[in-house]
C-alpha cells in the first residue's frame, strides 16, 4: 500500500520535501514506517528517534498497525516542550496516545 | 472557542468573548515574540501548523480542561505565519467562578498546549541565520533556509 507521509518544521527542512511516499506491505506498523523512512530519507536518520509519528491526528505508537488511507506525519518536539518527546504527561487524557 | 489563524489577534475581544455573569474570575495569558534570548536576538519569528491535528489537540485541550475546572468560558487561540517583535502568538483566555481556578486552568492549558499541539516555532535571528526550535534536538542553524520548500 501507498503512505504518504506529512513532514514539518525541521523535519521539513531535512528532507527538502514537505511529504513522502512510501510503499508498505499491508499490515504493517508504524515501527515499519519508521524504518522505511529511513531507507528513504537517511538525512531524516538523527532525528528520526525524537520525531513522534502520528496517524489520522493521533500520536502514535510503534506497534499501532497503519491502514491503507491513513493520514500520516512526522511530529518534531513542539517548542514548548520540555526536551525528549514525553509522550505519557497526563493518564487521564487523550491528549498523548 | 478554538482558532489557528494567521491574521493579528485581538485579545482584547477574545477577554471580552469569555466574560459572563457567572464568572468571578478571567484569566487571559498572551504569548510574545521576545527579542532577547540569553545573549542571541531575535529578528522575527515563523509559527508553522499542522492544522488539521492542532484543531483536533486544541478542542481535546479545552475538553479536558473543562473536566477539571469549573470554565465557564475559554477561548484557545495560535497565530501561525510571520511574526515581528511583540507580536502576539498565542492567547488563552479562561473564566471561571473563582480566580485560583482560573489562574490555575489558564496555566495548565497554555502549558500543555505548547507541549502537545503541533505549532512549532523558527527563529529568525538578527545575525540573519534561522533555526527551528525543538526541544531535545539540537542542530546547527541553516545557512540556506530558502531551499526549504513551503
């Protein structure tokens, strides 16, 4: 199946691109994703573990399986935030997933 | 009330927007473009959005907001685009019946709305280089930002 991919900010600039697409065996995961991204983009290699994926405006983890039409996109750390992506900050919410 | 625009905007209508009889308390916060940061200045600043999932944070912000505060009203709005000196960014604006709910839902939301809502900021600095801001990741700034496609 065919992913296209959103990039932003420094990701964005990395890559050159504001999108990618990719080719992915069905049923794959975003940890699939991860490592076509990087087969793909190497440049996008130092970032990419500090870069949150989300799916259909979701942040997501590696395991989530990636259907075919999902809206997918590389999240760099908002500028706010306090370093290395915090992915769980308030158990209570839908906010982090 | 939820908004990423890229226009100016008024706080000033935004306070008046969540005034009510009910509230004891408005707490409005505005974020600025700052022109100092420790010795570096700043020229300008460019907020850049993905829209669609800023919405969607933004309205999963105020929900959850509203279940731990008693608001009465809370208007959460960003600018994105290009920012002079002084500019106002980012408004959040909360009333509430008592003053420390409101400082204290206030607080919270613009907290965790720049840790969570996909607005990212790049600075233009003075000396005419510009670098994305992202916590945790450290990279020299660009020499040749216009190669980077819109």
């Amino acid at each position: 199946m065919q992913v296209t991919v959103r990039l932003f900010a420094l990701a964005k600039q990395t890559a050159g691109r504001a999108e990618l697409i990719l080719t992915l065996p069905e049923h794959s995961t975003v940890a699939d994703l991860r490592h076509a991204i990087l087969q793909s983009v190497p440049e996008l290699t130092p970032l990419l573990p500090n870069l949150l994926i989300s799916v259909d405006s979701e942040y997501a983890g590696d395991a989530q399986p990636i259907e075919p039409g999902a809206e997918v996109a590389l999240i760099p750390p908002v500028s706010g935030g306090s370093g290395p992506v915090r992915p769980i900050v308030f158990r209570t919410t839908r906010l982090f997933r | 009330m939820i908004e990423i625009t890229e226009g100016p905007i008024d706080h000033n209508a935004l306070t008046e927007r969540v005034r009510s009889h009910q509230a004891g308390a408005v707490c409005s916060f505005l974020g600025t473009v700052r022109e100092m940061t420790g010795d570096r200045r700043t020229a300008s600043l460019d907020y850049e959005a993905y829209p669609a999932m800023a919405l969607k944070k933004l309205e999963e912000l105020e929900a959850e907001a509203r279940q731990r505060w008693p608001i009465l009203e809370v208007a959460l709005v960003h600018r994105v685009g290009h920012l002079d000196l002084g500019e106002i960014s980012v408004v959040v604006a909360v009333s509430c019946p008592h003053r420390h709910q409101a400082f204290d839902a206030c607080r919270w939301l613009i907290d965790t709305l720049k840790e969570v809502v996909p607005i990212w900021k790049k600075e233009v600095w003075a000396d005419g280089r510009e670098e994305w801001v992202h916590p945790g990741l450290t990279t020299p700034a660009s020499d040749h930002p216009r190669d980077t496609p819109s």
